[in-house]
C-alpha cells in the first residue's frame, strides 16, 4: 500500500490505512523522539502516541503535502512537551538499544571500536544538551531541514531556532574533545 493509499483509508476512518504509515516511520519517529528524550522507553510511548494521534489528526492534514515532515513534526512537539514535563532528564544513553549498527563488513575491528567510541561521545555530549536544543540539532542535521522550516515546524521565530542551534554548537564544542588535542 503506497502512503497515498494509507492516507486516503485514514481519512475514509479505515484504521487499516495506518499499518502503512507505521511501517514506514516507526523507526524514524522512535529515533527522533529519543534525540530530545534521551528515553527509549518514553521514545516509544512518544512514537507511538503520535500515531494516534496522526489517525485522529488527518482530517486537518493536506494530503498534496509529504505525510513525513507534518508526522514528525509532531514527533518532536509531542516529546518537547514530554520533556518539559520532566525534571529528572537522564544525561546516560542507553545501552545500545537505541543506537543502529556502526560498523559495517568493510569496516575491521579496531575502526569499529573506535566509530563506536566517537558515536558514543557525540550521543552522550547531545543528551547534554536541552531538549529545544536537540531537537533543534536534530531537525538541522538529522532532518537537513533549513533554519526556516525548522522554524515553521516548531512554531518558533527564526531567530528562536538559530539561538537554539548556535547555544547548542557551542556547548558541544565545550563537551567534545577536539581532533588532535590528545
């Protein structure tokens, strides 16, 4: 079923339209609300709630639009509002869970451990950052969305999202080691 098709059963109130939709994001919208989460668990509830609510939603949505960027947007709003209802973010990543394969066969060991250690750092100084900030990251570098789109989908002013960006560049900078210091 193409994501057309899925759409078009969703809005005909035909559940059977988001297997589809689920099948195709999941991932992404588990990944993206773990960036600002820093939860796999609360990442999944996030993911998962937001496909609900895209199934109660998509009446509002415009169907000549991609159903990717308006899904994840609200990814990232449902799990900034999680966020902000939190006080106790944990700044320790997840065992693994949540992370995908590094190294590939072409890859031998001692460069897998050391891809796997840099991945480790660049995820732990991330978790460091606020929740606005990496979802900011997130939609800039992960996304490769402009500053402007990011923007419009966290319905915050331009200026919010460069601030964001900037604050978070700089705070990274402080958090990982530098290339050739050791």
């Amino acid at each position: 079923m193409t994501e057309q098709e899925a759409i078009a059963r969703l809005k005909a109130k035909d559940i059977s339209g988001l297997e589809a939709l689920v099948h195709r994001y999941y991932t992404q919208a588990a990944k993206s609300a773990y960036l600002v989460l820093d939860d796999w668990s609360l990442a999944e509830d996030v993911a998962q709630s937001a496909f609900l609510n895209a199934y109660e939603r998509i009446g509002g949505f415009d169907s000549s639009r991609p159903f990717g960027p308006w899904f994840l947007r609200s990814v990232i709003n449902s799990a900034l509002k999680v966020a902000a209802g939190r006080h106790d973010l944990s700044l320790d990543t997840q065992d693994g869970v949540a992370h995908s394969e590094i190294a590939g066969p072409e890859l031998d060991v001692v460069a897998a451990l050391e891809a796997a250690e840099t991945r480790e750092e660049v995820l732990a100084a991330l978790h460091k950052l606020s929740p606005a900030q990496r979802a900011a990251v997130f939609m800039k570098y992960y996304l490769d969305i402009s500053d402007a789109e990011a923007s419009r989908r966290l319905e915050v002013p331009p200026g919010t999202v460069r601030r964001r960006l900037h604050d978070a560049r700089e705070r990274l900078r402080k958090l990982l080691p530098t290339g050739g210091s050791e």
